[in-house]
C-alpha cells in the first residue's frame, strides 16, 4: 500500500490511500512500520481522508500500528475520516483506543514544513 509522507512542524503526517482490508492490511503494517522508523517527531498524523474502506483486517492494522507507534514513544493522531469511515470506528467500538482530530486542528496545530518555507518566501 502506497502511504504518502508529509513533513509538518512538530509532526509527520502519513497518507494511505484506497481500500484498508484483508487484501491490504499486511502491506500498510509493513510499509507504516518502515515509515515510523524513519520518524524524527514524537507525533504521527494518520490522515485517513483518502481511504475508501476499511474492514476488521484494516481496523487490526491500525490497532497494530497504534501499538507500535506507543512502543517507540510516538503519540498516533487518526484525522479527516471520512464519516464513513468514522462510523465503523464508533460501531467496533474502538474510538475510545484512538486519538481522532479533525483535518483543520491538526493541520493548524501542525502546519506542513512546506507552507513554513513558502511564508518565508513571501513574508
């Protein structure tokens, strides 16, 4: 599975896109858990706005990725979910085990490194 990685201030964002199921799980453990070594911040932004489904393969994906982002002492943030995709979280009943933000506060509290370097440029 493809996951797109954004540099932000205090925090990296990860990007997954398509379909997190019993086809895809195993490669988004392999490549989050390849991206999460090569994290310099504290702080992993799972952006999850590009996923168009996910199943019970997927949601023990993402519990495998919290726990391991917990053992290496980075905070996992879940935001911009579809509400979809929100629902099947509320349903399993595991929102209570994930941090859900919304898309505006953690791109305000976190803004891209890449926004930083344009407002220098203009500012």
């Amino acid at each position: 599975m493809e996951i797109r990685t954004v540099i932000r201030k205090g925090a990296t964002e990860l990007k997954p896109a398509g379909k997190l199921d019993i086809e895809k799980a195993e490669s988004f453990e392999l490549e989050f858990a390849k991206l999460l070594s090569q994290v310099k911040e504290k702080i992993v932004g799972l952006n999850l706005s590009r996923i168009e489904y996910i199943d019970s393969s997927g949601l023990g994906a993402l519990i495998k990725a919290l726990n391991a982002a917990k053992n290496q002492g980075i905070s996992m943030i879940l935001f911009g979910a579809p509400p979809k995709i929100q629902s099947i979280f509320q349903i399993a009943r595991l929102e209570k085990f994930f941090t859900f933000k919304s898309k505006s506060d953690f791109e305000s509290t976190h803004p891209s490194a890449e926004d930083d370097e344009m407002d220098k440029l203009l500012g």
